[in-house]
C-alpha cells in the first residue's frame, strides 16, 4: 500500500513540476489543464519511463515506449539519454534527441531541433547540453561535444563545434556573436568570415607567445655577446 502512496505521490509531484515548467516557459498557456494538451508533458514523461526500462537494460520495451510516444507526439527521445530536471520542448514537432545525448537541468528546446550525431563518431556521438541552454526552432547540434550553460542557439543554425558557456549561436556552420550578452565587434565583420572569439584569443596568444620568445633571443644574443666582451677585458687585463 505504502508502496502505492508512493508511486502515486510521485506522479503527482511530477505533474506538479511539469505544470510550473510549462507555465514559466510559454506564455501562451491559461490553465493549468492545458498541460495536459502539451506533446512536451506526454513525449518527457514517456522518456522518464523509457529510461527506466532502458537502464534495467530492457532495451525493447525501453523502445517500444519511445516509438509510441514518437509516433504520438512527433518528439523522439532515445531511452538511453540523460536528462535533467525542468525540461520542456515548445510546440514539439519533429525534434530528435539522440541515445548518448546528455541534458541538464532547465533546458528548452523548440520544434524541429536535433541533437544528432555526424555518423562519424562512436560511443558518445551526441552533444551534451548543460542547465539553462536553449535551442531555438529549427536549429541542429551535431557530434559529442559540450554546450556550456546559458548558451542559446539561434533558429536554424547548424552547430558542429564546442561552444563555451553564456554565449548567442547563430548560423551555418553555428558561430558566437555574443558573449556573456556583449555583441562580438562587427566593424571588421564580413558575412563569409564570422567573428570567432576563441579563434581570437589563440590567435592573442599565438601573437604574444612569438613576441616573447623573440624577446628572448635578443636577450641571449645580448648575453652572448656580453660574455664574449668580458672575455676580452679578461684577456686584454692578463
Ligand atoms: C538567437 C536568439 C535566441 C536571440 O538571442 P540574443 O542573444 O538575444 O541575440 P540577438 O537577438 O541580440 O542577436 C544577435 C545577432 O544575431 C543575429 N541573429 C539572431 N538570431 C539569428 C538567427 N536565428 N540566425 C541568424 N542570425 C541571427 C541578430 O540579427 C543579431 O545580429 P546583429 O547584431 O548583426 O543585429 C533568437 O534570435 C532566436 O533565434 N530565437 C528563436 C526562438 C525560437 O525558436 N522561437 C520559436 C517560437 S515558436
């Protein structure tokens, strides 16, 4: 019985949650019912259920309920990714999230979003996402790699590359045009040729490490020719 208390008690702070996340998430929502309506509210609690089942390694019915709930909602979420708390898929439509995707807490994404591989990688070939990133409508990540929190990706973009956290990505292949919300410098701005502020600064450093080293050498040149000189007064004196 407790067991039932339990379980039940569970669902309802689930939905509870679910409810808060949808409300502070879409302000198109007027009741709190309406939930209910949300392909996001079926497709993750149906994930919650398959990842269960998929982590007790009963994979075909950790993918049964997956296809369900895809051919239902039109959001596939493999039953082998990690996802945290507080995540919400606006709309839903045609959004892919990949088995070895990980996903952390607070993290929204739009319709037509795919976390996806590139099909060149093994074992962990998908993105890993941290709190509070946001993927706008449309848009694909692609590969293992990391999206620090508080990133969004703009609509439509492709992201193919690690990208730090606090930053605005926005087109194919994705770039940084803003950086913990300061827009990068556009004076010098081509189309073709985006902004790449990490670019920059290894090429700062790449600048600073040659000038250092060059420093150094005209030291030793110095030294060098110091130490020739002191030998001459040496020689000079005996
Ligand atoms: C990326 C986004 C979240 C804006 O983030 P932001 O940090 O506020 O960035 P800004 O709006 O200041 O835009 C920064 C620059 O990127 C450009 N940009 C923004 N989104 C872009 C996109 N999707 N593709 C190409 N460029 C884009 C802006 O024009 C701006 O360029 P500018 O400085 O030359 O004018 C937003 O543009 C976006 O894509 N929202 C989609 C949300 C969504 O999916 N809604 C679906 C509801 S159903």
């Amino acid at each position: 019985m407790s067991v039932v208390k339990k379980d039940v008690n569970f669902i309802k702070k689930y939905i509870e949650d679910e409810i808060k996340v949808i409300r502070e998430r879409d302000p198109a929502i007027h009741s709190k019912w309406e939930v209910f309506l949300y392909s996001s509210f079926w497709a993750v609690l149906s994930y919650r259920l398959a990842h269960v089942f998929y982590e007790k390694k009963h994979f075909f019915l950790a993918r049964l309920i997956s296809q369900i709930a895809r051919n239902r909602t039109g959001i596939e979420i493999h039953p082998g990714a990690k996802i945290g708390k507080g995540f919400f898929i606006d709309h839903g439509s045609g959004v892919v999230v990949g088995e070895t995707t990980i996903i952390g807490n607070n993290v929204t994404l739009y319709q037509g979003v795919t976390l996806g591989g590139t099909g060149k990688e093994k074992g962990k070939r998908h993105p890993t996402l941290k709190d509070n990133v946001m993927v706008s409508v449309g848009a694909k990540v692609l590969g293992s790699f990391t999206i620090g929190e508080n990133t969004k990706i703009g609509a439509g973009s492709v992201v193919l590359n690690e990208i730090p956290a606090n930053c605005t990505v926005v087109g194919v292949p994705g770039k940084i045009v803003k950086y913990h919300n300061r827009e990068i410098p556009r004076e010098t701005m081509d189309q073709v040729h985006l902004p790449d502020p990490i670019q920059d600064d290894i090429n700062n450093l790449k600048h600073a490490d040659s000038e250092i080293t060059n420093e150094l050498l005209t030291l030793k040149d110095n030294i060098r020719e110091l130490k020739s000189e002191l030998r001459k007064i040496k020689g000079e004196e005996k």
